[in-house]
C-alpha cells in the first residue's frame, strides 16, 4: 500500500501542477475597465462592443518610427497563424491598436495603418481625456515630447499588449518582443 501511494505521488504532483498552469497569469489583476472610443471608421466603440470576444489590446501610435510598427506587424502575424490553425477559435478574437497619439492619430490615419497589417485589426481613437483614461486603466505610461513649433514629435509609452477575456478581465501578457509563434502560441492556449 505504501508504495502505491509513493507512486502515485508524482502523478499528483504533475496534475496539481497543471491546473496551477491553467490559471491566467493576469487572473485577478485591477487592469482594463469601461471605454468609449472612435474606430478607423469614425464609429463610436466601447469594451461592451467587444464583450463575448477576446481582445488583443495593444498601445502604440502611428508616427512611430520603430517599435509600434514591427509589434503590430507580429501581432497580426500571429493572429493569422493562429486563424489559419484554428478558424472557429481566431473568430472570437480581435485585435486592437489604441493610440497614445490621439492629436495625430485620427480616424482616418488610423484607417491607413490599420489596414497595412490586417483588415481584423481595429484602430481607436479619442479625445486627450479619453486616451488617458484607458491609458491609466490598462496601466500603460504616456509621454508626449511636444517641442513648441515643431509637429514633429515622438512619445515613449510603455509597450503592453494585453490578452483579455470575453468578461472583459485580463488573461495573460503578450511578451513585448513576441515572435508571430508565440504570440499565436499564447493564443491557442487562452481561447476557449
């Protein structure tokens, strides 16, 4: 008797282990809340229009000479290799740039950068009072570097992308430097 249970003490432990790992790594976390945004369309959207799917939020802006371009660009990627996987899965899933730049980011440039990457993707856009608002829900820092006379300008912030739930709560982080692989790697592991 004694040794059964000795052998099956591994077993235990690697169950055990496994439901630790099903559990979102964001379970719990005080990120995201209520938003009313403008799309690429300039149709007004808020999270309940997205309530029932998951989201992919991603902060970026669109003059960004580096960064927020290759991170959409894997974004997309790995949404479409997760899609071609799994079809019925990918459709629950949206992506979606938020700008940080909401004095340059109109809808109608939001429209041009979006549909450089995938026709999935939708951009949104508000007031400055607005952007900061889901900003500071989803956590994520704004620094406008406005010089006075110039319209050129950059903003640091910080490079979040979210994996949220069809309740609206958080699920995972999608790693900052994600191959397309990973990213649809993370996906089929949280879509349900």
């Amino acid at each position: 008797m004694m040794n059964l249970r000795l052998s099956l003490m591994p077993l235990l432990f690697l169950v055990a282990c496994q439901e630790t790992s099903a559990v979102p790594p964001l379970a719990g976390a005080s990120i995201g809340g209520p938003f009313t945004l403008v799309d690429q369309n300039g149709q007004s959207r808020s999270d309940r229009d997205f309530t029932g799917k998951y989201r992919i939020m991603y902060f970026g802006y669109t003059f960004c000479p580096d960064v927020c371009p290759v991170d959409v660009a894997h974004i997309a990627a790995g949404y479409r290799a997760f899609a071609k996987v799994d079809p019925a899965r990918a459709a629950r899933v949206v992506p979606i740039f938020v700008t940080v730049d909401p004095e340059r980011d109109t809808p109608a440039v939001l429209k041009q950068f979006t549909a450089a990457f995938d026709p999935s993707l939708i951009g949104l856009t508000g007031t400055s009072v607005q952007i900061a608002a889901v900003t500071k829900a989803y956590g994520v820092p704004v620094q406008i570097n406005k010089r006075p006379g110039n319209a050129a300008y950059l903003v640091d912030h910080g490079r979040a992308t979210y994996l949220m739930g069809p309740d609206n709560k958080p699920i995972a982080l999608l790693s900052q430097d994600a191959t397309p692989e990973v990213i649809a790697s993370e996906l089929k592991k949280w879509v349900r």
